[in-house]
C-alpha cells in the first residue's frame, strides 16, 4: 500500500483500509469484516453501495459531469423543489459540504438583515459545544478553543454561549443580533439533544426581536432521528428561516445545501454568493435518489423502531457495566454513550473487536449507523461492546 507521506498529517488514520462496502459492512483487502457503526460520520445513511445511488451515479456519469452554474441544472431544480415540499423553506442554495452549507447560512442570515435595513445587526449567537465546520466562520461560531488555535484573532460577529441555556441566550440579544445558531442535535460536541421545548421558545424570541433562526442539522438531518430533519419533531412550531444540510443528504456523496425562507433569502441575488461545484449534475443525480429513499415512510419506521431498540440495549448495557458507562443520550440513530474510561481508547478497543464506532466531545462514544441496520445488526453490535466493556475496566477512569 503507498505510504500517506505526501498527505497533510491533519488525520491520525487506523492501520485498517477498507476496501469495498456493502450493507451496513465494510471490508478489507483480505476480506476482514467490520460493522459499521459510524457510517463516514453520519453520511452513509443508506448503508454502502446502495443500488438505486450506485445506478443514478452511473447513469448520470454517461450523460453530464460538470456545468458549474454559469448554466441551468435541472436536477437542482427538481430537488430544490423536493427540498422545498418537505420543509418550510422556499429556497435553496447547493454546496459541497456541510462548512459550506453553513457559511451560506450565516451569509444569509446577515444579508436579510441588511436589506432589512438593518446592517449593525451581524452578531450570531451559538453554543458551547457546537461543530460548523473547518473554515474561519465556522470555526469562530463554534468557539472551540482547541479548533481556533494558530490561526490568527477571532473573528467579530459571534457570540458563544452555554449549551441550552434559554435565559443565556434571552439575555445576549442586544440591537446588533442577528441570528441564533443551534444544532438541534450536537454530534461533535457529545451527542446532546435540545428538548422540543426549547426549540419552539428559541422559535418564539427570534420572532419576537426579528431574529432568524438558524439550524444546522448536517449531522441531525437526513432522517437521522426518525424525521427527515430533527426539528421537524417540534410539529411546525420551530421551523427555522435558515437551515444547512449535508452529510447523509447526498447518501455518500459529496454536497450540501442551505435552505432558506422567501424573506430570508430575499438579499442572496446575483452576486452576493457563488459556488463552482455546488449542486452539480452528479452530486444532484445521487442526492435525488437519497431524497427519495430517505422519504421513504418505511425507512423512517425503521428508524424510530431501531433508535428505541438500540437506546434500551445502550442503557442494559449501562446497567450492567456502570464502572464504563456514565449514561445514554442523543436523538434516534444519533446516539451516544458519555463513558468513565477514555473514549477514544474505548472507540480503538472495539475497532479491534471488528465494530467501528465514533468519539465525540464530553468523552462520549458516538454512533450514527447507516438507517438501514436491522435489530440483528444492533444485537452483534451490544454483544461486542458487552465484550469491550468489559475488557475496558481494568482502564484509567477517566480524568478529562
């Protein structure tokens, strides 16, 4: 195998090399089988290789590569109206990545205060604990210390405050607020869900100063928590005026979007953003079939079937290794389990036992499997950790 010198050493990557995927599956050259727990971070929500994305990737391969939107594509029309149907949004931006969807969704959210009339209002309130993304904006609107170092001064406009926090956040709102950023559903910053509750009260203080809200759901979306976006579980009463997606959106291939309202999008005319690649002819081919497999009634049934199946496993097993497991959280097939011993050596230990799980932050050890996965699945997957677990005692605690 060549060697990775060539390669920016900002990855710390397994000796393990997949080859070849199928199911909820990955495979080695010598034929080694792993199940997939953490399915490319939340984007292999349709499992690997799936036949209708492999058939409208090869299909749109022999027609039409790249126009860039110089040029009409009209699979992004026809997905944006599918985005549109099954959201509250009446406009949508294509991009490569959910950092992407996400700078879309701040530029957005400024720019309508701006043409508002308002442009002192730029500030964007968000949470400790939340990932955006790898770029300077998003970095700064996370407000991880440890993403931000070296990288020159902060940037101005954004506001990080404590994870659900409501009066926080009621009493940061000044006359340069923007936006409110949220991730419904935090991956990176330990699987953690906002209640529905505090969504809808989020919801009403944005309407009451002319706030938009903004969600992230790249990680939370794409049926990932038995609704095709996490807040939708609010029933309308925490509708967003500005979303990014990504991730599990385009079933592995890479793209994003930025959804907006009329009035939200109403300052994003020509000129004010651009994209080469975003929303080209083959990222639109797969996210259309993506669209259509994650609409699926009975996927989503399996999710909610699966996710309470999984949860009641995760806390037997809490139950009986509690010198492991802290406790159970997150959101359907998002979940996590905060651990007394290293995360991260936990995650290595079970990678070995043939199970590839996640970490997150708050030391916790994150799962977002394909949609896909059956009870057997989740069955062979607690038998592992049953068996890594308790191999993961006689580990340090924990000190971080």
């Amino acid at each position: 195998m060549p060697k990775n010198d060539n390669i920016y050493n900002c990855y710390a990557p397994p000796a393990e090399e997949f080859v070849r995927g199928e199911g909820v599956y990955l495979y080695t050259e010598n034929g080694d089988k792993y199940l997939d727990f953490i399915a490319g971070i939340a984007v292999n929500g349709l499992g690997h290789n799936h036949p209708a994305l492999v058939g409208a990737l090869t299909e749109q391969a022999g027609k039409l590569w790249h126009l860039s939107n110089m040029f009409k594509v009209q699979d992004q029309i026809k997905l944006a109206e599918k985005y549109c149907a099954a959201s509250f949004a009446d406009k949508v931006f294509f991009t490569n990545s959910g950092a992407e969807a996400v700078e879309c969704a701040m530029k957005t959210a400024r720019r309508c205060q701006f043409v508002e009339g308002h442009p002192e209002r730029y500030e964007i309130l968000t949470s400790k604990g939340a990932f955006h993304g790898r770029t300077f904006a998003t970095i700064n609107a996370g407000g991880n210390p440890k993403y931000l170092e070296g990288f020159g001064p902060e940037l101005p406009g954004f506001i990080n405050l404590p994870f659900g926090d409501f009066e926080a956040i009621k009493n940061a709102i000044s006359d340069k607020t923007a936006a409110i950023l949220l991730e419904p559903v935090q991956g990176e910053g330990g699987v953690r869900a906002l209640p529905v509750q505090f969504l809808k009260d989020v919801r009403a203080l944005c309407d009451e100063h002319g706030l938009l809200l903004i969600y992230d759901e790249v990680q939370s979306g794409a049926g990932r928590t038995g609704k095709l976006f996490a807040h939708q579980w609010a029933d309308g009463q925490a509708d967003p005026d500005v979303m990014a997606v990504a991730k599990g959106m385009g079933g592995g291939f890479p793209m994003g979007a930025c959804l907006a309202t009329e009035r939200a999008a109403e300052g994003m005319v020509v000129g004010t953003h651009g994209s080469t690649y975003g929303g080209g002819p083959l990222a639109m081919a797969v996210a259309s079939a993506a669209f259509d497999e994650l609409t699926n009634p009975e996927l989503m049934a399996n999710v909610n079937k699966i996710a309470n199946f999984m949860t009641q496993q995760f806390e037997r097993l809490q139950q009986d290794h509690p010198e492991v497991v802290e406790d159970v959280r997150g959101k359907g097939l998002l979940i996590g389990m905060k651990l007394k011993k290293k995360a991260l050596d936990v995650r290595n230990l079970a990678r070995a036992h043939k199970l590839l799980a996640g970490n997150a932050g708050d030391n916790v050890l994150r799962m977002a499997p394909p949609l896909i996965i059956s009870e057997d699945n989740v069955r062979d997957a607690v038998a592992i950790l049953d068996q890594v677990f308790t191999e993961a005692k006689s580990m340090d605690d924990f000190d971080g």
